[in-house]
C-alpha cells in the first residue's frame, strides 16, 4: 500500500503565515520561513505554501520570501497564489518551488492546465479547489473562497484531471478551521471520478480525524491541515505513530 503523506499548509499574507476559520477572520501566527524550517525537520512529507490573497489582490505572489522558505525545505514544496500564466509557473519554479497549484488562474483560463502538464508535466501541476455546498450542490468558489463562480465542482475536477492535473486539493470551505472532521462525502464525490492522487484539505482537529480520512477513504493519498499543527495541538511524528498503530503506511 502506497504511503499516506501529512502536509501542512502555511497560508501565506504580507509575508506572515496566518489562519482563519471558513476562509475568514485571519490571524497571524508566524513566518513562513521559521515553520517550513520546522516542519522539513519534524516529520511533514510535504509543504504547502499559499499567498492567499495574491489573487484577490490581482498581484504575483512575492518572490522573495518564497525563495527563502525554498531554501530552507528539503521536502517537496507546492506553492499556489496568483498562478494565472506559464510564466507565473516558471517564476515559482525557479524560487524553488517543486509542483505548482493552481485554482483562479485555472478558472479564468481553463487552458493553463492542459499548456503547463505539456510543458512541466502533470506530475507538477496541482489542482486546488475551494469547494462550498450550495444548495446541496458542491460548488467551485473563486479568489480565496470569495466568489462563487456557479460551476459544478465534480465536473470541474474531473475536466481538469483529464487536461493533465496530475493532483488535487480538495478544501472544503464548510468545514476549512471547524476542527470537526475533513468533509468525508465531498471526498469520497472526487474520488469517484478521478483517479489521480487526492489531498483532503479542510477541518482536521485531531490526530483521531486523520485515522479517519484514511481508513474510511482509502483512495486519500493526504491530509493537508494548517492551525493543528501551527499551534501544536498535534505533533506530526505523534501522528504519524498513531496512523502506524491503526496499519496505515506512513514514512516515519
């Protein structure tokens, strides 16, 4: 069986990792270049970094402090936040980025998927969808979460898959800081039509709510989660010891 990989996630906002709850109301709490320093060492198999508000705000993502948080990572880093253009994936992968994420930019320009797996390959490129009910329906929003932009979700990520994405984030917005559990049906919808690997991003509060991702959806490869782990409320290698005890593979 093919290991589980823990991912956190620094949301990245004038230069200072921060985290909210359902999208909103943002705290600091450090700098990106101290917590990639510290999760490198400390057992994450990957590292997310977001400049959350690159899109909204219409700007590139800054540059600077991503090449130093790339200095200091010696695990896969996904980096996502104003990826509009080939040339923003040549920019962040030459920062030091290894796999570009892409969300908004793929929206506006559903193309950018298909020329950047052509161009990096799919193994690189990252779907991330931010994904709210409603109406029962599961439904893509836009710009950090801030607009609905009406698409069904399901048939997004499975035309992007089959455009070369060669992963997704799943982040649930109903349940993104709840702490109550990642959202185990609109996963289970993703993995019903694609086949690549899938990170489950949005409401992990305890090491118990990864135990159950994994056992429940086996097809999960991850499990992405910021404040938990930002705020030590769970340690990475306590983790990791706990989903070993319940029989799922992980790199120790």
């Amino acid at each position: 069986m093919i290991t589980k990989r823990i991912i956190p996630c620094l949301d990245v906002k004038d230069g200072n990792v921060v985290k909210g709850m359902n999208f909103t109301g943002l705290k600091q709490v450090a700098s990106p270049v101290e917590l990639a320093k510290y999760y490198s060492a400390n057992g994450a198999d990957e590292l997310v970094f977001y400049d959350i508000t690159a899109s909204s705000d219409g700007r590139k993502i800054f540059t600077d402090i991503l090449r130093e948080t790339a200095s200091q990572v010696f695990i896969p880093l996904t980096v996502g936040g104003g990826i509009n253009s080939l040339a923003d994936f040549d920019r962040v992968l030459k920062c030091g980025a290894d796999k570009v994420s892409v969300n908004s930019g793929a929206i506006k320009n559903p193309d950018l998927v298909g020329e950047a797996a052509k161009l990096y390959g799919d193994q690189c490129v990252v779907l991330s969808v931010d994904i709210k009910r409603v109406n029962g329906k599961f439904t893509v929003f836009a710009k950090g979460g801030r607009e609905n932009t009406g698409m069904d979700a399901i048939e997004w990520i499975k035309r992007c898959v089959d455009n070369g994405a060669g992963e997704v984030v799943v982040n649930s917005i109903d349940t993104d800081g709840v702490k109550q559990g990642f959202d185990l049906e609109m996963l289970a919808a993703v993995g019903e039509v694609v086949q690549v690997p899938i990170i489950a991003s949005g409401g992990a509060g305890k090491i118990e709510d990864f135990i159950t991702l994994f056992k429940k959806l086996p097809k999960v490869d991850a499990g992405l989660a910021a404040s938990i782990f930002h705020f030590g409320e769970v340690k990475i290698q306590d983790l990791k010891k706990a989903m070993t005890a319940e029989g799922i593979p992980s790199r120790v």
